[in-house]
C-alpha cells in the first residue's frame, strides 16, 4: 500500500515534465541565414528544424517581439509556447571582419596585374566606408570571382568570397573606382599670381593621373604662380610660370650697353618679362621704343653691335 502511494506522486510529476510547454528563449545565436525553431524556443522538440525568420546580416543582432515569435511558431506547428515574461528576444548572427584595407589589397592586385602597372600606381576607392562582414564560417582566403571595369569612367563591381569549411562558398559585392596614379606636387599653402614657389611649399605625392594631356608639373621651386593656387592643389604645368622680372606698364632700368660701355635711364616695360625674354620698352625721355632682353628684376638690357674700326 505504501509503494502505491509512493509510486502515484513520482507518475504525476513525470507526466507534468513530459507535458512541460515549450519555453521562448531570451537570445539565440545563429551562424545560418534562417533562425529556426530550435534557436528560439526550449523543447521545441521534433519541430526544431523548421525556420521560422531570416537571420540578420552577418555581425549584425536583430529584436524580435515575443508575441510575433509566438505566432510564427504557432503556424510551424508548435502550440502553447510559454513566454517566459519576455516581451522581445534577440537575435545576434557572428561574422568574419574583413577590413576596407584587405578588400583595397586584393582589388588593387587585380587592376594592377590587369593594367600592368606596380601596385604603389594604383587607388582603389571603396564606396563603402566599413569593413565588410562574412559568415565566420568563411575562413578561407579572399578570392575575386568577378571584377567588371568601365575603363572609361574607371567604376568598378567586384564579388569577393571566401570557401567556407564545409565547402560551399559565400560572396559579397563591392563597388568603387579604380585609377592609375602619378606622382605630382601638391601645395601646402595657397600662392597669389606671381608667389614664388619654395621647397616648403610642396609635397610630392600621387594622386589619380589626370584625364587630360596636360602634365602635372613635378621640378617647379623657383617658379611662380600663374594664378591664384589654394593649399592641396595637385599642380599642373599650366599652374606656373618663369618669375616675371619685369611687370607690364611697370617702370624699369633700361641699359644700354655698346663697345664695352654701358649707360642706364629710366624706361616703362609695354609688356610683361621673366628673366631672358624680350620685350618691347619705351625710353620716358625720346619715347623711342626698343627692344631688350630681361636681364633681371625691373631691369632690361639693350646691346648695341659692335662697332668694328677698319686700319689703314
């Protein structure tokens, strides 16, 4: 008698464990791209492979409302899914990190290799700015399995993967621009018409080659500025000019030098002059106009033929 009544409480309790309801779980981490029924719910018994949501993207967690997990779960075919006082779950998918610095690497060993060039002559612009998350199942070596180029524009669509250790594969695209870059001088300040240009004033850099014929200028201390020129400018040759000695309208000394004598007057410049060239001045006093060579600052030179005396 006593074994029986020993025996009927352990039954109940059996019974109550076995018919237990399935509890939601608070968090579940998933390495797939679908969240089934198992991740989500404890007991969820024969039902736990069924999907139930898409997993988020890889490093990326999602909230899930309790009663949207209930319902999804309610038409995979599991009832009576307690919650447990939960009123969200969370969802976190692991990644593999791949930097913006690995993603340039492999990009810029294809261009290169397809454009024959070293690989320090190449940019890679990523139009992403983060780095790119793979399953971190993916733990193989990069690879490209597509890279399209317009030559034209130089844009970009790459697909990189990754073999996975179960021997699928998974893939991401990328897109960007890709160039061909020169060494060039960039200013490190802002020059005014006719600044002279120092050694301090630059930096030799690359930067993307031009699309125009035009030549970025390198061997340019001691020039002047064309034109006005803002600080990070990558100069061409166009930008620059020989020092103007002489400025037009300007008031210059006009020597004249003949048979090893010379003798100097005040002149206006009718046109502008960097040193040795020649340019059209007009003396103040006859208003005879000659022609001189720019021979330095404000100063131009005429040189009469010498004057050869014949022996008798």
């Amino acid at each position: 008698m006593r074994r029986l009544l020993i025996a009927g409480p352990l039954l109940g309790m059996l019974a109550g464990a076995a018919s237990a309801a399935p509890l939601l779980r608070p968090e579940a981490v998933v390495t797939g791209d679908l969240v089934v029924a198992g991740d989500l719910i404890e007991g969820a018994g024969e039902r736990a492979g069924v999907a139930l949501f898409r997993a988020p993207d890889p490093g990326m967690t999602g909230r899930v409302p309790a009663e949207q997990v209930i319902a999804a779960a309610r038409q995979a075919g599991i009832d009576d899914v307690a919650l447990g006082g939960l009123a969200a779950v969370t969802v976190t998918r692991p990644s593999r990190e791949v930097s913006v610095a690995e993603i340039q690497a492999l990009l810029t060993a294809r261009f290169a290799a397809d454009a024959d060039l070293p690989a320090e002559a190449v940019a890679i612009t990523l139009d992403r700015e983060g780095p790119l998350r793979l399953d971190p199942r993916d733990a193989g070596p990069l690879q490209l399995a597509r890279f399209a180029l317009d030559r034209a524009t130089g844009r970009f669509e790459a697909e990189i993967e990754a073999r996975e250790r179960h021997g699928g594969r998974a893939a991401a695209v990328v897109t960007g621009t890709a160039a061909e870059t020169v060494e060039t001088a960039t200013l490190l300040r802002p020059l005014s018409r006719g600044d002279l240009v120092t050694a301090a004033d630059v930096r030799i850099e690359r930067r993307p080659r031009p699309a125009g014929a035009e030549p970025l200028a390198l061997d340019i201390v001691g020039l002047a500025a064309r034109r006005p020129l803002r600080e990070g400018q990558a100069l061409r040759e166009s930008d620059l000019m020989r020092p103007q000695h002489v400025q037009r309208g300007g008031f210059i000394t006009l020597v004249y030098v003949a048979d090893g004598l010379s003798l100097s007057l005040k002149a206006k410049a009718l046109a502008a002059g960097a040193a040795g060239d020649v340019i059209a001045v007009q003396n103040l006093q006859s208003k005879r106009v000659v022609n001189g060579v720019v021979t330095g600052p404000s100063e131009v030179t005429v040189t009469a033929p010498t004057t050869t005396v014949a022996r008798r």
